[in-house]
C-alpha cells in the first residue's frame, strides 16, 4: 500500500483536515478575516498623534527620577543609598550641613539620564520616600552635559508626584495586611538633638 506523504503528514491518514465545498475556496475563512477588520473599524482609537498629543500614563509608570520635595525644600538627606544602588552608576551627590531640622541636604545632586535604565531601585530604597519615578518621559538633549540633571531639573513638589507616591504607599501597604503606613516628616530629622526639639 502505498501513501503520498507530504510535510509528514500522510495523505492516508484520518486524522488529515478534509475540506468540503465553499471551504476549499476558502470564503468562510475570508469572510471572518473581514468581519473580524470591520469590526476593528468601528471601535475606539487608541492611536495617537505623538509628540503632537501627549499620552496620559498611571501612577505605575516609570518615568525619569525626580527629587520630592517637602515645602519647598527636598526631602533628600545625602545618605547615598540610592547611588549605591543604582546599576549603571547614575547617581551622583554632594552631602552637605545645614541648621535645619534635618542637618544634611545633598549640596550637589546630579542624574545622568544617558545611563538611568529606569529601573526605580533607587526609589525603592530612599528610606525617605525622597526620591521617586515622576511621570515625565518626554525629554531629550542637545548634547551629553545636556543630559545630567541637576537639583534645578530634578526638584519636584510633592503635589505634583502625590499619584506616585499614592501608589507606593499602596503596594507597600499590600506587605502590612492591616498596618498602614504613611510619610512622616518627623522620620526626616535625624539627630538626637532635633528629635528632642520638635
Ligand atoms: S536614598 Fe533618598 S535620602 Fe538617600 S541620598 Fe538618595 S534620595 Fe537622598
Ligand atoms: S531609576 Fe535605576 S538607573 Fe535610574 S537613577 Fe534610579 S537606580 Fe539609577
């Protein structure tokens, strides 16, 4: 007995996909592969027009890094946690003292967003919640100096990051079960002396 075998699969097997009439033009298949484009048709439109129309995105995406800052100063304490952290060696600062309550403040501090993969690993351990992923992903630079940010480009109100920071409270939360927790600026003053004063 002899079978035809073709792409492995033998011409005398049951188990072979037999076609009847309108299926072997194939019109069902046709029809439904134009039902399916015109219903598409129709629907909403999710394109847009970019750069002319900006895309609005959630609090759970990661934009570039941004300092929070806490009436009108940066809730930063130069610890450098985040630039031991950081994978590519972005983040640089100077530490320096001041007479407020919390006694240092990063002097210098600088991200160099040609290296930042937007990782968010420095958000996730600034014990001060002072440095977090912003929604801003629309930027570019004319040249590499361009692309270090310094306090002036990094310093943003907390107002303006409160769906970020909202969010992470909210995932941290989740960890807890019924213990909720929340920024205390007090946890920003470090010394025994403040913590005596306030
Ligand atoms: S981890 Fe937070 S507090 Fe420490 S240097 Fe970085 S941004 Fe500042
Ligand atoms: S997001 Fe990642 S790569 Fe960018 S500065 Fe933070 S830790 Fe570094």
């Amino acid at each position: 007995m002899s079978t035809e075998v073709k792409h492995g699969v033998s011409r005398g097997d049951k188990k072979e996909r037999s076609l009847h009439g309108g299926g072997k033009l194939y019109i069902p298949a046709i029809l439904q592969g134009m039902m399916f484009s015109i219903k598409h048709v129709f629907r909403k439109k999710v394109t847009k027009m970019y750069p002319e129309e900006k895309i609005e995105l959630g609090a759970e995406f990661r934009g570039r890094p941004v300092l929070v800052a806490e009436n009108g100063t940066e809730r930063c304490v130069a610890c450098g946690l985040c630039a031991r952290a950081c994978p590519p060696l972005a983040i640089s600062m100077q530490a320096s003292e001041t007479d407020d309550q919390k006694e240092r403040f990063p002097e210098r501090f600088e991200i160099d967003m040609l290296r930042c993969i937007y990782c968010g690993f420095c958000e996730e351990v600034c014990p001060e919640e002072a440095i977090v992923m912003s929604p801003e992903y629309d930027f570019n630079f004319t040249d590499r100096k361009d692309a270090i940010m310094g306090k002036d480009r990094l310093i943003m109100d907390k107002e303006v990051l409160k769906p970020r920071l909202d969010f992470l409270a909210k995932k941290r939360n989740a960890n807890y079960g019924e213990e909720q927790y929340t920024y205390d600026p007090a946890n920003n003053y470090h010394t025994l002396r403040n913590r005596k004063d306030s």
